[in-house]
C-alpha cells in the first residue's frame, strides 16, 4: 500500500490528483492501482502566521521499504503532475516495512467505493429544486401558545417559587 498525503492544497484538487496520478504511480511502483491512495486532509499550511494555501504544499508519501530504490523517478512524476497547481513543492519520503502494515477489510463490502457501485441517494432530488419547492411546509402558527398556561398548571400553590401568578 502507497499512501500520498498532499497538505496545503484544496481537497477536491488532491481528488482529481488521486485520479490523474494514481496509473502513473502504480506503473512506476509495479503495484496495482488498488494499492495508491490519497490523502487530502482538511487544512491549510502555514508560514510565520501567513496562509500558504496552493502557495507552498508538502507531499508525504507511504511505502514500503522495498520500493525506495525508485523514489527519484517517484518525485520527477510527483512534481511534474501536479505542475502549476501550487507554486513551490517538497516531497518526503516515508518508508515501513511490510511487517509493520495490519489491514483488516470486510469481505461483505467492496474494497473502495467507484463510480460504478455508490448508490442513488434522494439528495438529487432536492438539489435541483429551487429554495422553497418541495413538500415541506413552514410552520406558520404560535410556537409558543399554551407553554405558559402548561407551567401555571404544573403549580397549584399560591405560594410557590415559580413566580407565576395562580388563580386559586
């Protein structure tokens, strides 16, 4: 398993990376495609208080030990697709050995979620409806009729703490 963790850029920028970079790597690695990920994690890179965003990024890459022999290669591709999407980059290199990876995946799931097997979800319906279309309806009436008269009932002694005026 390869792991490429890109900081200081937008996610769904890393998202289309994942999927432009990912045959190239797999080639250079000799690994199937199933065996690179990505990881965009949601924040920003920082520089004595500056935002850097798109600016100055820092790649991370995962792997295993026996493939360290090409991480030259690997940082000529890294840096060339991701091109002009950031301004200045740096790649550090991660390396484990096999032993030290566990995996456990559920055998009544696929392994990754694709194109072809997420499922319809009834999101679609509303996204294209204009803000007040559809079946809910807003409440129109007095939210607040009848909590008073509930909490004067709640209390039957003239002298009570609850401030409320009885009519004994």
């Amino acid at each position: 398993m390869i792991t490429v963790i890109i900081y200081g850029l937008d996610q769904f920028v890393v998202g289309r990376l994942s999927r432009e970079m990912t045959p190239g790597l797999a080639k250079l690695y000799e690994v199937r495609e199933e065996d690179i990920n990505f990881v965009a994690p949601n924040n920003m890179v920082f520089h004595n208080g500056v935002e850097q965003t798109s600016w100055n990024i820092l790649i991370h890459v995962h792997a295993p030990m026996k493939v360290s022999v090409l991480q030259d290669l690997v940082q000529q591709f890294i840096f060339k697709s991701i091109g002009e999407l950031a301004i200045h980059k740096s790649i550090e290199f991660y390396y484990f050995s096999q032993d030290n990876r566990y995996e456990l995946l559920n055998e009544d799931y696929p392994r990754y979620l694709t194109e072809d097997n997420l499922v319809d979800t009834e999101e679609e319906d509303w996204m294209d409806k204009e803000e007040g279309e559809g079946e809910d309806e807003i409440y129109t009436g007095d939210i607040f009729e009848g909590i008073g008269e509930k909490e004067e009932d709640a209390c039957e002694d003239e002298d009570c703490e609850c401030h409320h005026h009885h009519h004994n």
